[in-house]
C-alpha cells in the first residue's frame, strides 16, 4: 500500500469509530481552532449555570437559561458557586492573549461545559458556539419532546480575523419595525456580527426623530404606497395619501441600542447627504440648489434618478452652497451622536449626481470663492465641512468611497462599495484600485464592502427566481470573497477594520423578504469576517449552511434555497439551435429535468451535459435532487427568456 493510500485509510478507520461516538460539528463562522473528542455531553434535566457576577452578561446568562427552558422543559439556576455547575464561565483570565477581547476557549466533555475570555464579548461568542453544538430543536420557542439534548465533545479556541463585522440594514427604502430590527440583531448576533449600520435616511424616508427639526419625520417619513417593481411605479397623484412609512422615536433608537449592546452589536447611523436626501428636502427645499425641489414628495418607488447617465431627475441634494445646510446638519448629528454611543457616524457621500449643482449659480459661486475646480471638489469641500461637524460632536466621520473624489478629509474613514473607478487611480501611482485601497495606503481607515461580493440586494439565483434587482450575487461568489485587498503591505493592511454584507430595501417590502435576503449570504459574511482564511472550504461550508437552515426552520426564520438552484449558460450551435448549460454551485447534486412541460421528478433524465433544446419546446422545468431526495425549487425557464438573454436583450 502507498503511504497515501495508508493515510486515507487511517482517516477512514479513525473517522469511522469517532462518528459512532460523535456527531458532526457544523458551525458557523468556522472557529479558528476546533478538535472533536470523542463523546457527549448531555444536558441533565437540572441545570445549573455559574454566573460570572458581570452586568454586561445579565443578559446573555437570561437568554440562555430561556433558550433552554422553553425547548426542553429542563430547569435551569444560576449560581455563583462553581463546583455544582455544569455550564461555566470564567472571565478576565488574561493567559490566554491570542483570543484577545472577542475570543473565548469552549471546552465541552462528558461532565461539563466551560467557556472562557478575557472580556465579555468573549463569554457571549462561546455561548452562541455552544449553541451551535446542541440539536437544532434547541431554537425552539416552545417545548419539543423526544429529543436527545446532547453536544459532542470539542476543544475550542476561537478569536476573529476582523474587529468591524456588519451588516447593512437599509430601513430608509422600505421601513422595519423596531420589534423587526430587533430580530434582525437577534440573528446577527449569533453568527458573531457586531455591528448594525442602520442606513436611516435617504429619498424614500427620514426614519430617526430629529427634536430640534420635527418637520423632517413628520413630512419626510412618510410616501405612497406601492408594491411591484420598485422604482418603475408612476409618479403619485398630488392628492395620494402619504401614509406609508414610519420612523424611529428617541426612545425607540435608545432602546435599540441598548438591546443592541446586551448582544454586543453596536449600531453606527448612517445619515445619506448630501445626495439621497429627497425625504429631507421635501420637508425643507430651502436646503437644496434648485427651485421647486421637494415638490414631487419624498419618493415613493418612481423613477427619480437616471442610472445611465448618472443623472438627477428631481433634485435631492443638500446645496453645499448654502450655510443653513451645515446649521442643520450641526442640528442633526448632535442629536444623533447623543443617541448613538458607536464611535462613527456615516455620513453618506454616495451617488451625489450632479446635475442641479450644475445649473446652480450659488454652486458657480462657491466654486469661484473657494477655487474648487471640478464638482468633485465641491462635494469634497461640503464632506470635509461635515466630516469637522462630525468631529465637534466627538465622532469619527465615515463615508462611501466617493468621499475620495476632490480629496479626501484628513481624518475621514471609507466604506469601499465600488471596484476600481475609471480615472481614479491609487496614491503616487498610476493603478486603477478599488477605494478601499487607496484610502488604506493614505493611511484611512477602511470599511470593505464591495458589491460584487458583498451586496445583498443583488438576486441569488437566476433572475427569473427572484424579484428584480440589476445584479446578482450568489453564495459561492460571496464566499470566495477575501476582505484583504491582496496589494497592502503589512502596514497598510492595519487600516482594514473589516468587512460587512449590505442589504438595500428597494425590491424587500417586508420583514421576510430581508431575512430571505440575508441569509445564507450572510452566513459567509459572517465567516468572511471572523474566521482565518485557512479555514475556510467552500463545500464543508455547504454542509455547515445546511446544518444552520434546519436551525432556521425551527426558529421560522426565512432563507434562501438559492444555492441549489442552477446557473442556465444559454448558447447556439452550430444549427443556431439554443443549448442550455446548468452549473450547480453545490457538489454532488443531480438535476432532473423536462421538456414536455410536465414537472420532472428522480425518474426523469439526469443532466450530464450541455442540452440541445428540442424543437417547438417552449420550457425547460427542472429541480435539483441529492441522494434520490429532492433539495430545490423547481424552476420553468422559457426558452425565449434563454433567447433574449443570447440577443442580449436582458440584462442580469
Ligand atoms: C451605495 O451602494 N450607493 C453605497
């Protein structure tokens, strides 16, 4: 035998007595270090946690004793004494520094379950591994019988790759409740995400209390409502209600917040100027350049903005022309810093077309009085204004990428969303780079969040499965992402805090839908984010996706079953008749399909190859099997769909 071939089966004998003794770990983020041992720990019907006497786990202890009352009926304690526990926990232990302020070491064997950190944070991302360990019942908000409530042994020790782990929530587009932004945190947090950047504010809706400027909610808060495709709706009629919307109160935001941090995510603001700010500037259209702006009200799914072009349709920017502009975001983001405790407040920057700017004889003035010579400079002179607001406040200014163009502000931070910009080039060279690396090697602070990676708006599957949205995006392409832009010396990669996943609410009119959006794409986020770049295997992620979806479909929280949907790769042979090519993401998955128009099941043919599609055939159905079982949805692509796409007809 070869040595390979005595390794290999070494692996095999050893993994086959560990399986009769163990079941398979499947979590996510994949901890850094991570050995199964050999056996379980079962919960005992008394249960007996040791507190660790720290306020900042109050929480964290209470949710854990409920997560396991409610779905086992087993009583819990909490005590301080440490010999009849059987969950502990040991804080502020310092000899372990590779784990630093957000590890923890788990120890989980036959007897007991200690998990240890230096901080607190710590504590709570052990308990959310632990949890992970247990059978997928334990989600269960209510009893469930019959269960083996037991985790298999492992030594754990686990730290993150990044400090900035995030998820976007767009609550401006469409708005969500606090009760759903709050279950929004719930999840996040036990995929180890500390961060939630709140986009508060764009043309569709103001969504923050403002005291000293109530006008803004009262008017900017509230459009027409619509379903369909946002964004292709009419223009409302001026006697339409205005009654769709919503905003968050001052106290609604302080207790986000202070739920937030009970879960140890932090919320960051993000207030969209000076472009995005149709909502505002209905309510005030004093603060834009341009006659009659506001007067078509804060939108409500029309057409307000050519993306062609980059042009503006209506006016919704702030005039960086006009001094009561900053004295109302003086207003605002007092009372923003005052309510966020974060150390950043975003401030936007994005998309600020220019089209009324230049038409407006204020901006010609600004721009003769302060020798700005391009209109990038102008929105670099209004963002290094905000950005000394920001500061006068006690607050780090952060900002898309476009705060680069026209010169960036000495101390501002960058939310890279682009890819490399034409003409835009990195500092002292000619190289065409994303934003993220331009502002690392000027020695800024970066946030990375490409779209090509990172944007969860985008479609996950073929456009005719999903609601519109002018890109897609699928898991494995999110997975592949590594947040490190490969370029950075070691000096320049400490600029990199991290990375975040963003979900713009155009297309998601309800709470299911971001949740759909969200997850499995966030799943590798959150790994992206925390976990070593040598851990990560695309197809024991599958698995471990597939261990958290059972979890979800305890909790009834909304996936996507994207990933098992195939890629159609249309082209014409030789005869110019359509050949469809299916690309499944997954491995091992077997697609049975038909022509005929009836629905394919195992005993129809299997795909093997690139498919002639027959004459007269008006479809192609087909669904996703693995193991004779079926896994996906079933899909009916028309050929003519497959056809426009050859012409190019369709876009995505
Ligand atoms: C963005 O996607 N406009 C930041």
């Amino acid at each position: 035998m070869s040595k390979t071939a005595i390794f290999l089966c070494t692996i095999f004998i050893w993994s086959v007595s560990l399986s009769q003794t163990t079941s398979t770990v499947a979590i996510i983020p994949q901890p850094a270090q991570l050995e199964q041992k050999q056996g379980f720990f079962t919960l005992p019907s008394n249960i007996t946690i040791q507190t660790t006497g720290t306020a900042d786990l109050k929480q964290t202890i209470n949710d854990l004793q409920k997560q396991i009352s409610l779905s086992t009926g087993y009583k819990t304690f909490v005590s301080t004494n440490s010999s009849n526990a059987i969950i502990k926990f040991e804080i502020n232990k310092t000899e372990n520094n590779i784990i630093g302020n957000e590890g923890y070491t788990l120890s989980v064997t036959p007897k007991n379950i200690t998990i240890k950190a230096n901080k607190p944070a710590g504590i709570f991302y052990g308990v959310q591994t632990l949890m992970q360990l247990f059978p997928p019942e334990i989600e269960s908000k209510s009893l469930v019988k019959g269960v083996d409530w037991k985790a298999p042994c492992v030594e754990i020790t686990d730290y993150p790759r990044f400090g900035w782990r995030g998820l976007m929530f767009d609550v401006s587009r469409h708005f969500f409740t606090k009760q759903e932004v709050e279950a929004y945190i719930d999840q996040m947090a036990k995929y180890k995400f500390n961060l939630l950047h709140l986009h508060l504010t764009d043309d569709e809706g103001w969504r923050i209390e403002i005291k000293s400027l109530p006008k803004l909610t009262q008017v900017g808060a509230w459009n027409v409502y619509g379903v369909g495709q946002f964004g292709t709706f009419p223009v409302p009629s001026p006697s339409a209600s205005r009654n769709y919307g919503g905003f968050y109160t001052q106290e609604d935001i302080k207790e986000l917040v202070q739920y937030a941090k009970e879960r140890f995510v932090n919320i960051m603001p993000e207030i969209d100027v000076p472009g995005h700010s149709l909502a505002a500037i209905t309510a005030f259209p004093e603060l834009s350049c341009s006659d009659g702006a506001g007067n078509i009200g804060v939108a409500s799914g029309e057409p307000i903005k050519d993306w062609s072009t980059h042009t503006a349709l209506y006016d919704d920017n702030l005039c960086p022309a006009n001094e009561n502009v900053y004295e109302f975001l003086d207003k605002v983001v007092t009372e923003v810093a005052q309510l966020f405790p974060f150390e950043y407040i975003h401030m936007g920057g994005d998309e600020t077309f220019k089209t009324f700017w230049k038409s407006s004889a204020a901006v010609s003035e600004l721009m003769k009085k302060e020798n700005l010579k391009t209109y990038e400079e102008v929105q670099s002179y209004f963002e290094k204004r905000v950005e000394k607001i920001v500061e006068s406040k006690g607050k780090k200014f952060m900002g898309w990428d476009e705060i680069l163009e026209g010169g960036i502000g000495p101390n501002a931070a960058v939310m890279s969303w682009r890819g490399p910009q034409d003409g835009v080039t990195a500092a002292g060279t000619t190289e065409n780079v994303d934003g993220g690396t331009i502002a690392a090697r000027l020695g800024h602070d970066v946030v990375m969040t490409p779209t090509q990676y990172c944007y969860l708006d985008y479609m996950q599957s073929d456009r005719i499965m999903e609601p519109h949205v002018y890109a897609s995006l699928r898991l494995n392409k999110v997975y592949s992402y590594n947040p490190m832009p490969a370029s950075l010396t070691p000096d320049q990669q400490k600029y990199i805090l991290g990375t975040q996943g963003n979900l713009w609410t155009e297309q998601v009119f309800n709470f299911r839908q971001a949740e759909y959006m969200t997850w499995p794409r966030a799943f590798a986020i959150a790994e992206n984010a925390w976990s070593p770049a040598s851990v990560k295997n695309w197809d024991n992620f599958v698995t471990r996706v597939e261990a958290q979806f059972k979890r979800f479909n305890v909790e009834q929280v909304k996936y996507a079953p994207s990933m098992y949907d195939p890629d159609f790769i249309p082209s014409y042979n030789a005869d110019s008749a359509v050949v469809i090519t299916l690309k499944n993401e997954v491995n091992g998955l077997q697609i049975h399909y038909s022509f005929d128009n009836s629905y394919p099941d195992k005993f129809y043919p299997v795909y093997t190859g690139p498919l002639t599609v027959p004459h007269y055939a008006t479809q192609i159905k087909l669904i996703t099997y693995r193991d004779g079982k079926p896994i996906g949805r079933m899909i009916s692509m028309p050929i003519e769909e497959l056809e426009g796409r050859l012409k190019g007809d369709n876009d995505d």
